[in-house]
C-alpha cells in the first residue's frame, strides 16, 4: 500500500513537473510572438543599419557567419577528440578519465568567462580586434566540451556486437569507425550539435567582449558585428527600440525552430538508413 501511494505520488510530481515546464514554454513563446509579430514591417528587414531603422538582417547575416565557423572550428575537433577517447584509447586509462572530467568542468564555466578569455587572448595578445574570426573562435572553445561528450556518449552506445562483427568480417578498425560506427551514432552526434547550435544562436556575454557590438554587414572575418542575440540585448537596454527588439525575439525564435526541425529531419533520415 506504502509502495503504491508512493509511485502514485511520484507520477503526480512528474507530470506537475510536466506541466508546468510546457506551460512556460508556451507562455514565453506567446508572449514573444504577441509582442514581436506586428513590429515585423519590411524596413526592419533592410540592408543597413541606422538609427531610424534599426534593421536586423545585419544581425542575421552575421548569426549565420559565426555559427558556421564556429561549428567548422568545434565539430571536427570535438568528434575526432570523442573518437579517439572511445576508439583508440584504452579504457580504464586514467589520462583519459582527467580529460572527460576536464570536459565535464570547461561544459559548466559561464559563459562570460569565456568572453573574458576570448578578448584577452584572441582580441588583445593576437591581435584580432573584436572581430567575427575572434568571436567564433571564443564560441567554438565554448562549445567544444558539449560536442565532445554529446559524441563520445552517442559512440560508446554503439553496441560491441557491431564492432566485433567488423573485425570478424576484415574490417580494420578505421574502417569500422567510420562505415559502421559514426553512422550508428550520427542521430545522437546530431543532437549535440544542434544544443551547441543553440547555445552559439543564444549567446551574448561571450560575443560582446570578443566579437563587439557594431551593426553592420562585415566585409571580412577580421571586422567586428553583432548577432541576433546581442542585436536584442542592445535594442532593449537602449531602451528606445523595444518594441524591435520584441521583433527580433520572434525572428530568433524562428532560427531556432528551424534548426531543430532541420536537424531531427536529419537525425530521422540517417536513423532509417541505419
């Protein structure tokens, strides 16, 4: 009776929990588009940026430059870096226990520290100035523990019977990672960097000390922008285009669901071939 009471309060909590997680969420993203949506006129979509029209499409276009050279930068490092741990090293080896502890510590730093050692190192000692390339530089060191461990977990759920099998049938075990395993653990890889994505898309402490703050369409990687993210910041702490930066809350919204409805397409199509 004791054992019953207790699950039945369990499963209460657990969908209170529910409920009330979907209820803010639908909360946030109503009270954006009520606020956002009628201030989404055509001008706020110009070219430039001025002080009458303070246009997001800047904003935009660097969003996307800076996410796709910090994901270069940060995927291919973080998958191959969880390939060897789990491929290559052996386990029980204890510099590989420091490294996934280390991984697990740099995953929980704020991200404002990140922006601090981002100008220091990369805006300051290198010389970049606050530019895209210091930016997306800070961003993929930011993001690099999350894709690191999202992949190396996505491989080791890789059964051993596929790997055994490899072997069995010749296959060296370069050729197992990548014909058979990376395919396998494509859909939780996938998953790990569309949170990283979301972290670089939502980003504004670590972007304003290395990137800067300037409005404008760069002309090179070595000039200095603002993303959507830091682009509302502004707008709302100016305090004298709120309402635009309501506007710009519904457009972040939008590349946000995008990217996760682009990203389980993804995931579901490699699941099938899998």
């Amino acid at each position: 009776m004791i054992k019953k009471n207790s699950e039945r309060m369990l499963a209460a909590l657990t969908w209170t929990a529910a409920v009330a997680t979907l209820g803010v969420l639908l909360y946030l993203i109503v009270f954006i588009l009520i606020r956002g949506i009628p201030y989404l006129k055509p001008s706020l979509f110009s070219l430039t940026y001025t002080s009458d029209n303070v246009s997001l499409t800047p904003a935009l276009i660097s969003t996307i430059i800076i996410t796709m050279l910090s994901l270069a930068i940060a995927v291919p490092l973080g998958i191959f870096a969880a390939i060897y741990l789990t491929e290559y090293a052996r386990r029980g080896n204890k510099a590989v226990t420091l490294v996934r502890k280390t991984t697990e510590t740099l995953a929980g730093i704020p991200s404002i520290v990140y922006g601090l050692f981002g100008m220091l190192f990369f805006v300051t000692t290198l010389g970049w100035g606050f530019s895209i390339l210091a930016g997306a530089f800070t961003l993929a060191i930011m993001i690099l523990p999350l894709i690191m461990r999202t992949a190396e977990e996505a491989i080791l759920a890789v059964p051993d019977l596929w790997r055994e099998g490899a072997f069995g049938l010749g296959a060296g075990r370069l050729r197992t990672v990548f014909l058979i395993v990376l395919p396998a653990a494509t859909p939780g890889i996938l998953a790990g960097i569309t949170l990283a994505v979301g972290r670089i898309v939502g980003e504004t402490a670590a972007l304003i000390y290395s990137a800067g703050t300037v409005p404008q369409i760069p002309a090179t990687l070595l000039q200095s922008a603002r993303t959507l993210s830091v682009h509302m910041f502004a707008l709302s702490s100016e305090g004298l285009h709120v309402d635009q930066g309501y506007a710009t809350a519904v457009v972040l919204l939008m590349v946000v669901i995008l990217i996760n409805a682009a990203s389980a397409g993804i995931a579901r199509s490699f699941g099938a071939k899998t």
